[in-house]
C-alpha cells in the first residue's frame, strides 16, 4: 500500500486534525492524541515552536487540511510557509489570506524539485512518514537536504514499532495482522528509531535526536542540516 501511487490516492480529502494549539482539543483531536498517546499542542510547542523565529521559512511535507500549517503560521508572523502535497491544498489552506506568505505546491514525486535550494530555515511533518516506506523516507530525507539552509531544523513524526510493540497495537490503532504481512501490503511500515536515525545521517543530516518522547506510540526525530 504505502507506493507513491497509493499515498497520492489515499489522502485526497485532506487529513484534518482541528486545532493542535487549543487547550481544549475537539472531540477528533482528543480521540487522536488517545490513540497516540501524547497531546498536539505539547508535541508543536516543544517540538516546533523552539525552531522557529518570526521570519522563518518553513517547509512542510504532506499538509492536508492544514492543522499543523495554521500553527506555524501563527508563529512566523513575518516569515513564509511552503507546503508540498500530492493533493491541491488550496481548497483547504487558503493562501490568500496570509498575503503572500503561504505558497501551496502539488506534486508527484519525492524530488523536491519544485522549491529552491538553500532556502528554509525549518521542515517539518507529522502524520506523513509513518505511511511510508524506509526507502521512501530516505528518499524524501536525501532530496529535502539540498533545501535547507545551513544550520536548519527538521521535526518528523514517524512510526516506531518498538514504541508501538510497548503502547500496544489495540491502542495504537495499529492492525496486529500486520506484523506477518510485508511493508508494501500495509499503511503502516516497519521502522524504529535506530533505523530511522541511520537513515537520516545516511542522507546527510546530523541527528540531533531519534525521538523527543513527546508521544508514547510514535517516534519524532529531530535533525539537523549540515
């Protein structure tokens, strides 16, 4: 399942998640953060707020309907957003509003070819690599190097089976069947955080951390670009 062809299919409503920053989440938010152990607006303010500065450029991978995005928008009052999607998320985010500091890109691959090198300051994702392969997220890790700025930060939520062998699969969401079948037959691929750090230093990254332990079923990395 988690192919290019799959998970430009897949998502096409547009994942939304409410508010991450309210202190009382909706009903959605609520039974997510249950699943995943750990609260929204805890895993942005520690694991995004301290990367960005009112003028930040920011790339976001895989928006949706842009829970995550309307967040760091709110703290770079005088920066500018960049997310990359397989869908047109323009329907959702409305970049028209935010004068000319949200630029929405659809593409096709994981090339990154669409944005200019040596331009952001901070990358972020939640919610996106866990549905993708190893191979994939090293592709995705490799290509959005070049992108960053010297010194730049990446934040990625991805899924840890290790963490999520400990929640428990029931709790986690997570199909128990899946652990017989291969990782292209399932939307939820194998990864852990030793993998995942290996895969990012591979790319060119420094590992600042393989998980911040901000959620209990998944792991967030936090990088460094070289």
């Amino acid at each position: 399942m988690p192919t290019i062809n799959w998970l430009r299919k897949e998502f096409y409503y547009g994942y939304d998640s409410g508010d991450v920053l309210s202190v009382i989440p909706n009903w959605r938010r609520f039974n997510e953060e249950r699943i995943i152990g750990g609260s929204y607006r805890n895993v942005f303010l520690k694991g995004a707020v301290p990367y960005l500065k009112p003028d930040s450029k920011v790339m976001e991978l895989g928006p949706g309907r842009g829970s995550w995005s309307r967040a760091i928008m709110q703290n770079i009052p005088n920066g500018k957003l960049t997310t990359l999607d397989f869908q047109d998320v323009r329907q959702w985010l409305h970049p028209e509003r935010y004068n000319m500091r949200m630029d929405n890109i659809q593409v096709t691959d994981n090339s990154f070819s669409a944005v200019p090198d040596h331009s952001f300051d901070f990358f972020w994702s939640f919610g996106v690599l866990c549905h993708n392969n190893l191979t994939d997220i090293k592709e995705i890790l490799k290509n959005a190097l070049p992108k960053m700025k010297k010194g730049a930060y990446a934040v990625h939520m991805y899924g840890d089976w290790e963490k999520l062998e400990q929640w428990g699969w029931k709790k986690g969401k997570v199909p128990a069947e899946f652990k017989n079948k291969p990782d292209d037959e399932i939307w939820w691929p194998r990864n852990n955080s030793k993998e995942m750090a290996a895969a990012a230093a591979a790319a060119g990254w420094d590992v600042v951390s393989p998980d911040l332990g901000l959620v209990k079923r998944d792991s967030i990395i936090l990088l460094r670009a070289k």
